[in-house]
C-alpha cells in the first residue's frame, strides 16, 4: 500500500466551509431554504394538532426520488437536492423537493401517494406534487394530503382490539411455542 497522505483538521474544516458555502448559495437561488422552512412548519403544525408525523430529511436525493418526480411529472433533465422519508403513524411515505424539471425552473414538494415501503419493486413512484410556485395553498393541500393518511391510519388503530398491530412479538427465548 502507497503512504496515504492526510489533510489537517484546518484544511479538512476550511473545505468543509466552502461546500456549505457554495450549496448555500446554490440553494438560494432555486428559494430552497424557505421550502424547506415551509415543510417544518407545516409539520409542526400537523404536529400541534395531535397527528404523528415525522420527516428523515437530507441535503441529497435517493434514485427513487428520480424516479418519482419522473413518472409524476413525465419529465427528465430534473434537479432534486433533498428527499427524505416522512413517517405518518407507521406509514412511510417518499418525500423529496425538485428545482427544476425539464431544465425549467420549479419549487416542487413531491410525496409518494402509498406506503414507499411497498411501492420500492416497482419500476415507478406514484405521487402527488405541490407545487410552491403556481400555487398559493400548496403547503396547505400538503397538510390536507397528510392528514388524510392519518385519519385513515387512525381508524386501522382503533379496529386494533387485540392492541397487536404495528408491535413487535415478544419473544421469550427459553420458551418458544411454535417448536
């Protein structure tokens, strides 16, 4: 093995700055901080009112988040900076926001319509796009979208009479009754 050749902690911490830096910058053109800032309100919102909702957000697209944003709006030669997972109850949903679609400029939330976890065998990602720029209610037909999927997630759990749904098993290992 050749000698590896390390940089400083001053090196590694200045090129650090200079990528925060320029996807700042870069960020702001396309107005994606205020929707990001738009999803943590609406999610706190949702969450004041009593629903159980969570977003794994990061500043990098899954493939899915692609392939999403292509079948929803038919379209290629797209730019999607963030994706995540928002957790409704147990429901998992895709989620991701696009800067532009066939090389035109957007500011586009994208969530899966069913459960991602399904959804990850086909060769597509049905979903529903709020689109920030044309529209003025988009964050609100967001929350609306989201709170469907609770309500619906609700009744499941209250038809729960056992209180076995969406809970592990408790396995005891000295005794096993299915051997």
């Amino acid at each position: 093995m050749k000698q590896q050749i390390f940089s400083t902690a001053a090196e590694l911490k200045a090129e650090y700055n200079q990528k925060r830096e320029k996807t700042k910058t870069e960020w702001n053109s396309y107005n994606l901080g205020l929707a990001i800032e738009s999803l943590s309100q609406a999610i706190a919102d949702l969450r004041a009112i009593g629903i159980n909702v969570h977003l794994d957000l990061a500043g990098n697209a899954t493939e899915d988040a692609f392939l999403m944003v292509q079948t929803v709006a038919e379209s290629k030669g797209m730019i999607v900076p963030i994706s995540g997972i928002l957790k409704i109850d147990n429901v998992e949903h895709l989620l991701c926001v696009s800067v532009s679609e066939a090389d035109i400029p957007v500011l586009k939330i994208y969530l899966s319509q069913f459960d991602y976890r399904g959804q990850r065998i086909y060769p597509v990602i049905r979903g529903k796009a709020f689109d920030l720029n044309a529209d003025p209610q988009a964050m609100h037909k967001f929350q609306q979208q989201v709170i469907f999927a609770a309500a619906r997630n609700e009744i499941v759990r209250r038809h729960d009479v056992a209180d076995v749904f969406s809970k592990d098993f408790p396995v005891k290992l000295d005794k096993n009754p299915g051997l």
